[in-house]
C-alpha cells in the first residue's frame, strides 16, 4: 500500500479545477512520468510557486471546496501521483475527480469546513505534515510544535480500492 501523507501543502481557494492541476496541453504526453514538471503549473494564488520546495516535496494536499472540477481527465490524479502526492484533503470534491483518486488508489478525503479550517491553522508551519491511516480512518497534523488528530470516512468500497492500489489491483484480487 502506498505512504498516504507527509508535507502538506496548503491550496487556500475553492473550484481549483483540472486545467490548473495539469494544463490540457500536456495531455498528449505519452506516460505519466512526462506529466511530473507541469503540476500546478497554472495555479494562481498569492505567493504560490508550483517549482518551490514546499510544492515539490509535498507529500499531502489540502485545500478547499469542489476540488478537481472541469474536465473530467484522469491526467488530474495521475499527475499528483507521479509526484508523489497519493491524498489530497478537501471540503468537497468534483464527483468525477474524486472517483478517479480512488480508481487510481489514492485517498480523496472530505472534512467539513471546521475540519478544513482547523488544518489551515497549520499552514504557516514550516514544518507542517500530515499523517494518514486509511482503514482507520484517521489523520494526525502536526507543525509549529503542535498536533491534531481527526476522524474521516471513506465508504467501505473507495477505501477497499485505496488499500489495494486502484481499481485494477482490486479487480486482479477480486475477479
């Protein structure tokens, strides 16, 4: 099973949409690997860099509501995973998005607004990362010398296909 966490990288806007997660000019690109350089790339937010440190060694992202919407490509999650981000935290979630987190094997998690709230208190830390189990359910975010730990749920089916890598690999286990 993949390491779902690490350095969390702070996203402070809603509708981030699929064409800021990867620009569709690079989805004629020939395999994930090629997708890696243009994460975010036309992310506009204030101070953002899509090349800086804290963006390239994320491990975690969270950000705000109805994340990944647009486009319905799964070039989205694809280029979060081949950066090694395998969760991202939001609100809510475009439902086409979410869904290709999970067939992809990766945590699309949903927290309320408090939730959400709670973990940008924490983005001003240096040092901020967040550590997640999947089948318990859990989350620990710490940085700044603090931490908190919050519950989440993912249904029974997108947490079994998380655990088993994507859909593929549960299918394989399954069928």
């Amino acid at each position: 099973m993949k390491k779902f966490g690490g350095p969390a990288l702070f996203l402070d806007r809603s509708d981030i949409n699929t064409d800021e997660i990867i620009p569709a000019k690079y989805l004629t690109e020939i395999t994930k690997e090629d997708l890696k350089p243009y994460l975010l790339e036309d992310l506009k937010l204030p101070g953002f860099d899509p090349k800086s440190e804290k963006t390239t060694a994320a491990g975690v992202v969270v950000t705000r509501a109805n994340f990944g919407c647009g486009s319905s490509r799964e070039h989205a999650p694809w280029v979060f995973e081949v950066n090694g981000i395998f969760a991202v935290i939001a609100q809510s979630f475009a439902r086409i998005f979410r869904q290709n987190m999970f067939n992809c094997g990766m945590a699309a998690i949903e927290l309320s607004a408090e939730q959400i709230d709670r973990l940008f208190g924490f983005a001003d830390a240096a040092d901020a990362a967040i550590e997640i189990d999947i089948e318990k359910g859990s989350l620990t975010v710490s940085g700044g010398g603090r931490n908190e730990s919050m519950q989440f749920e993912i249904s029974p089916f997108d947490q079994a296909l998380v655990i088993a890598g994507g859909w593929v690999d549960y299918a394989d286990g399954k069928y």
